[in-house]
C-alpha cells in the first residue's frame, strides 16, 4: 500500500520533461518534487505527490477533500 498527498505546485523550473521540478506547498512545508509524470501540470495546479515525485493532477475540490479526510485523522 501506497500513500501519496496532494500538495499546491508553486514555481516550475526546467525545460527538459524528465528533468523538470518545481516547489510544492503541503499546507506551511515546501518541498522540490519531481514533475516527470505530469508534463502538463501548471504553476498553481494540485498534484498528488509520493516519494517526491508527482503522479497525477487533481482538481482543486478532490485536493481540498484529502487535506479535509486527512485533518479527520489528526
């Protein structure tokens, strides 16, 4: 079993795919992840992030749902 957190990407940087990284917020932490898997993900995007790394894209709602679920546990 995985886990994987969304997280609020901030800034981008780096032209190349496999290279590319970009500063993402989970809520006051910043982090440099990985953005390989999401080549589409834009400065501002959601994105669900495990081991550093982004796997997919979420929308504003279904990120807003997790940080809720995950508060719940708190």
């Amino acid at each position: 079993m995985c886990l994987a957190i969304p997280g609020e990407i901030i800034s981008i940087k780096g032209d190349d795919a496999l290279s590319r990284s970009g500063q993402v917020r989970f809520g006051d932490v910043m982090r440099e992840i990985c953005l390989a898997f999401v080549p589409d993900a834009v400065e501002g995007d959601y994105v669900l992030i495990h081991a550093g790394i982004a796997i997919s894209v979420l929308d504003e709602d279904a990120a807003q749902a997790t940080f809720r679920a995950l508060e719940q546990i708190e």
